[in-house]
C-alpha cells in the first residue's frame, strides 16, 4: 500500500495573510481584482502540486467604525469566489478550486447551480466552503433587519446543504443518451424534481444543469465552534481550522473524527486541514528577519484594529501599545470559535497589546512558523504523523513571494520525506482527495420523475 | 468622420438556434455542458471581430407536460452563464460578454457582485442581460407560489437596475491609493453606501468591490413587449428583438429610439439589434439544401411541441400535421411579445401545422435568411441603411459550424463593403459598442461617506 500522503490547500487572500501584506514589496498591491496575480498564483500552487486553492468570502465590507485603519487596511475589494475559480479553471488542469458561499444569505437553488456549473466548467475540480457568515455587518445588503442567530443560521446551513445536494442529483449519471441517431438526448425517467419543503426554504427543482462531474462539489466547513463541528461531523469532507500547538490540534482532530460514526460515516471521509502560515528563510535568522520586517508595516491603528472584536466597546487608541490590555474579556457567545483561542493565549502568555496585535496580525490566529523549509517540514510532519492533521491550508504570509518560496522550498523537503505527491493522481478534485464519489440519492432511492 | 459600423453579437445556444441543431453532425452534442466547445466558439467569434457572444438563460428546467418531446430537445443541461463566461474571459482578449440574469429571481446584491466581478476578471468586457423571465415554470424553484405579473415583475426590474448600479458605484473611480509608503489604502471618503429602501428591495451596500472598468456592465434588454420596450429606453444600451421584415423591424427602431427623449437619453445611447439566423451556401442551392436537411431533422414530437405555447390546452398530437391549425388563439396578455408576429404570420400566410413548426423550430420566431454570403449581407445592410437596425444578434443554426461559416464567409463580405470593423477599436466592450462609461452617481451628487 502507497503511504498516506499530506493533503494541501493553498488558502488565497488577496496581497496575503499578513495585514500588512500589501505594503511588502512581494506582494501585488491590487491583487484584489488583479486576474493577472490570480493567475500567476494558481499556476504556482499546480506546480506545487497543491489539492486546491481557497478563498475565504464575506458578502458585504467590513467597516467596524475606525476609518483610519479601515483606509490602511488592503482587504476592501476583492472578487466574487466562484467567478474568479470559473476564470482560473480555463488555464488550469489538475488543481481544485474552494469557493466560501453563504448558507445565510445566499439562495439554495441558485447556488447549487453555479457550483454545479463551476464543477462542469472545471471537469470535476470544484469544492464549497460552507459559511454561514458570521460577519454581523451584511445582513443590511439582504433586506433583513439583523444577522440570524447560530442557532438557526446552522440549522438553515443543515437545511440548504440537503438542498444543494437533491438538485444536484436532478438528473441520475446515466440520464443522457444523446443519440442523434434515434433522437433521443435524454430519458425524462432519470430526470428528479426535489420538491423539497422545510422549515427555511421551498425548492422545488429539478436543477436545469446534468449532474455535476464529482456528482456533489466537495464539502469543505471552515469553522471550529460546537455547531460548525457539528455540521463539519454531518456534511463536510474538509474541515479547515485554526490551532496554534500540537495538543489543541489533536483534541480537536480526534472530536471531531469521533462526531462521525452517528452520521454514518467514516473517520477517512472528513479531512482535517489546519492552517499553518509558514515564514520561510533558508536560515532561521533569514525567516526571522523577514518576519520582524513584515512585522514593522504594520501601522499601529490597523493593529489596534484586529482587536476591535475582542474589545468593541473599547477606545482602543488610548491603550498604552507596550503593556498588556487592561482586562481580557469572555470570548461572546456565537462568535468566531477563534476569539476563544486568541483571548486564552492573552492570557496564558500576558501579551503586551502590540504583541497580542502582532500575533493577529500573522494570520488572524492561525499558525505562524517561522523557519527553515526543513524546520517548518519538522512541524507539519510532527501534526500529521500524531493525530493532528490529515493535512494544511497552508497560509502564505505575502502573495505571490510567499507560495513561490514554499512551492520551491518546502515542497521539495515534503517530497524528498514522502509525504506529498510527486504528481497529481488523479482527474478531479475528489481523486486527488482520496474521496468517494457520492451516489445519487434517486438512483438509490428510485423515487419518481418530476 | 469614419463610417457608422455594424455591431454584431454572437447569440450562442449550446448545439445552436434549431430546434434539431443537436442531431446535426455539425454540432458538439454535449455543448451545454462542454467548456472546450464553448471556449472554440468565443474565440471564432473573437476571430471574426463580433463585438460580444450573448447567452439566454431561465433558472429552471422548461417542461411542458409532453415527456416524449422533452426527450428529444437539447437543451436542458447548460452552464449557468456568469460562470461560463468568468471562464471564457480568461482565454480571450477582446470580445464581451453577454449573460442573461432574471430581476424576477435573483438577489441585488449577489447579482450586482458576480456582474461586478466578471466586469473585472474581462477587464471591461461584461454585459448584463436584464430579464424578468417570462417562463412561468421557475418560481417554485423560489419557493413562490406563483410567478409574479408582468406588471410588477417589470416595476421590481426598474427599481432592481438602480439599486445595482447604485451598488456599482459604492466606491468612486478614484477611491484607491495603494500607496505602500503612507500606507494608505484607499480613501473612505471615496465609499459610498447606497442605503436603498423601497418597494421591492432594501439594500444597505455598500459592495465589496470596487467600481467595474466599464462603471456599469453594459446594460441589455430582450423583450419587445410594451414595458420591455419602456425598461429598454430607461435603462438599456443595446436592445435584442425579433422581427422578420423590414417594415416591422423599422416601426420597432423608430418606437424605441423615441421613446429615449424622456429619460433624457439621446438615440445612439441604445442600440437596436435584431436577430438573424443565417443560413449559408456558397450558393443558393447549396443554402436552400442545408436549411431543408435541418428541417429534416425535426421529429414532429418536438415541432408540436413549440407550438404548446400557443395552444396550451389543446392535445396537438391528434392534428394534421399538413393542414393549418383548426384555429388562430389571441395571444395571451403578458406573454413574451414574439407570440403575436407568429400568430399574425399564422393568420396571413395560412401555414399548415408542420409548416408552422418549421418556421419555429429554425430560431423561435427569429429572422432566418436562407441564402449566398452576398444575399446574407445584402438583406443585413438594407436594415442596416434604412432605420431598421444599428447592428444584429447572429443566430447560428448549429453550432459550432454555422458561426464559423458566418465568420469565414459573411463577415469579409460586410468588411469589403465597409460595414464592419477591421479590427477592434477599443479594450472595453463599451469601447467596441460606441457607448459611454457612465459616471459615479456619488462623485456627481456628492453624497455621504458609508
């Protein structure tokens, strides 16, 4: 048997992960609606032989009421997800394309469709990352009078995935003969009106597109909280996710391949992906600079501002920057499952308010490794071969520098190891992922034709 | 001055406009869902310099109740079009992009974002075709009980175009400064949220991304209706219709190019463009045998079937297929307005029910013109030169060999005659088309910062 193998995704943010990326001389300062940049990236992570690039997605801007760091910030403007893997699937081949779409704000029947379409567009390379927004600032771009709950808003997510999957297999695999010949093209018999009724949505289908290429785009779920494990353990074939030591990352990983067996599935059939943001030099001292250079362009105010969430109520301009905050709060309830992360390391650690900004600024919380390729290969080796990881969203800090380095740098290291591909092994997404193709519901349940 | 020019566009309908294009050899039988059939036919249009491919679109399978006809028909299984084209625009340089996408059944925001997005993934080549979707087989796909009236659904479409272009301008042209030294981003100051409040929608805005290279896409309409025509003189750039003589096709220009004066708009700010479905031989004997091979095709399951709009409550399987309809319905109040030039052709030209079949199955309703690359021109120019058309939406009977045919052997016909572009004159489909980049509503009226 082929030893298991790292699963890799690129998690693509603009200019990079780090909040002051776009002031770094390697990153491309308009790469939000740059298609050149998205190209140039996607290009290098195929060469890297990565699974699947990623973008993240809030359907509205993120203005929390401090215009001046919001005027330094290089995340404003950006392209919608789908639209831009659709553009990047014409000049790629073998990488897979995550798009985040919202649960919340989003309608079931039309994004079942352009996730079907983006899969066809793709040849089967398509994966949706389920959010169900946990930004409190866009529930005012819907018509809605404020942001939903948890609690319902995953219960809808449970909902609009059972949805997306009944229109996507409106149509059976061998629904479409397309003899010209006799001339028939299809057999109406094969073809599935969902006729879905439930507590959040009334859909009734079929979907007007063949079933996509990987039968469902790969489930990917990116948050850590009870619910989002939860609906991670029911739905998700990825989960992507944020610790920052190999004892949290176990914990984790072991609850949530546990929550699997009452779904009826399998611990292989959920991927565990942490994100790792790997600073890389060819010395320690190299990555250590580069990292203390990123560091200095971060204006204080943008800083200050990563923490706005933890301390909304705060003037924080008046906080002495070198000196720890004047008191940590509770992580709220129903806030990002990261907050709790972030607060307990304040406290445990006693971080100055610049340090703790700085920590953020890294990558929002995620792992920040600062090393060699060799160095940073010792980490993700360590997590993936003690129950911490099946892999990583790996994170790079200035884009497109940083992938380039880890393409050239830590790829080769993960190679030479044996614990990534030397090619792609497979034609769609879900074959590279090792995942199965999930048979269509009427075909099994043989219920009848619209 | 230069000459006035033809605009042309490239309607694409997956195997083509005949209703039995899928059975003919020169079509890609699985096109609907074939991205390299797609990506052949855009770049023989770019080759042949149109100025944009266009697609139609419903968001729903269209099944009328006669499953044996519905077993036959090619078309439905197809891309959703903003993604189909994100895709194209990657591999071409120069031609625009025409997607179609329903007022009726789409959210604001998410549509103003994805046309926003493809805007800029084509660097100015996006267009949007406006539609309140006649077909009255989607709503439950919405979960409504009903498809909304003509009236209403023509008033929501007014108010949908102004809340999305007021989404378009949330950030003025000049609001980004990039600037790594400062660090200054962009200017607050420069965004903009709508803040719409009224009968159909509420949407607070602003969007996430920054103002399309063309401003706005450029705006279509397709209806011929009554308040199709009264939302194209508001609101859209270039109107495609359907007429099948001279004098029909020459009333129609007048009435729109009339009724611009009220909205403060001057005549060349909407371009009027008729279809045409042109079949081509080298010879007329040629053309005349492939018109009649196509026909050939039709199964007459699939000829009655064109005809169930018109006669919905009748079973059309016990007529005489070469005898004229037993009567002539009125057309339906609300319908799509192409019923009323078939039904008027019924009536004066006393078509038997195959004959009428035919003359629908070859482009719905549209201008076929049977006939040598100099007789195709000839007919294109006079409705051209005589107030009948600024330009024309090129049907192909099947595809992808009826475009390029038209491409090879019409349009250096039209260059020798001086009627057609030598080679593109601009970088945006804005620029191609002859039509102005709209100004930033909030850059004039000087309203408040987000």
């Amino acid at each position: 048997m082929s030893q298991r193998k790292l699963r890799l995704g690129a998690f693509i943010m603009a200019t990079g992960h780090h909040v002051a990326a776009w002031r770094h001389p390697g990153s491309q300062v308009d790469s939000g609606v740059n298609i050149d940049h998205y190209i140039e990236v996607a290009k290098t992570a195929e060469r890297g032989l990565f699974d699947q690039v990623f973008v993240a997605d809030t359907p509205g801007v993120g203005f929390h009421g401090d215009e001046e760091a919001f005027s330094r910030q290089g995340r404003v403007s950006y392209f919608e997800p789908v639209t831009l893997w659709a553009a990047l699937s014409a000049v790629t081949r073998h990488i897979g394309f995550v798009a985040t779409a919202s649960t919340t704000y989003e309608d079931p029947f039309l994004l079942a469709r352009k996730f079907a379409s983006l899969d066809h567009l793709s040849k089967g390379r398509a994966a949706w990352n389920v959010v169900t927004t946990s930004a409190d600032n866009v529930h005012g771009n819907f018509g809605l009078d404020r942001h939903p709950d948890p609690a319902s808003r995953y219960e809808q997510a449970h909902e609009f995935i059972d949805v997306a999957k009944g229109l996507w297999d409106s149509f059976e695999d061998d629904a479409f003969q397309r003899d010209p010949v006799s001339g028939k093209y299809f057999d109406p018999a094969k073809l599935h009106a969902l006729s879905h009724s439930g507590k959040y949505f009334k859909v009734a289908g079929p979907l007007n597109l063949e079933r996509p290429p990987q039968g469902y785009p790969v489930i990917v779920q990116a948050g850590s909280s009870e619910p989002g494990r939860e609906l991670a353990a029911a739905s998700a074939e990825a989960i992507f996710t944020a610790w920052t030591s190999l004892a949290e990352a176990q914990a984790f990983y072991r609850d949530v391949k546990g929550r699997l067996a009452k779904y009826g599935r399998r611990p292989e059939q959920l991927l565990v992906l942490p994100g790792i943001s790997p600073v890389i030099g060819r010395t320690q001292e190299e990555a250590e600079a580069k990292w203390a250079k990123l560091q200095s362009l971060i204006h204080p105010s943008v800083g200050l501002n990563t923490l706005h969430t933890f301390w909304p109520d705060e003037d924080l301009s008046t906080w002495d920057l070198d000196a720890p905050p004047p008191y940590i709060p509770e992580p709220p309830p129903g806030r990002n499952s990261r907050a709790h992360v972030v607060l307990e390391l304040a406290r445990r650690d006693r971080l100055t308010v610049r340090q703790l900004y700085e920590y953020l600024a890294g990558a929002r919380g995620h792992w920040v490794v600062v090393g060699t390729p060799q160095t940073i290969a010792d980490r993700m080796q360590e997590w993936f071969e003690n129950g911490a990881a099946d892999g990583f969203n790996v994170m790079p800090p200035v884009l497109p520098e940083s992938l380039e380095e880890f393409v050239d740098l830590v790829i080769p290291e993960l190679q030479r190891r044996g614990l990534f591909r030397t090619a792609y092994e497979g034609r769609t997404l879900r074959e590279n992922l090792g995942l199965e193709r999930p048979v269509n519901q009427f075909s099994v349940k043989g219920r009848k034709v619209a």
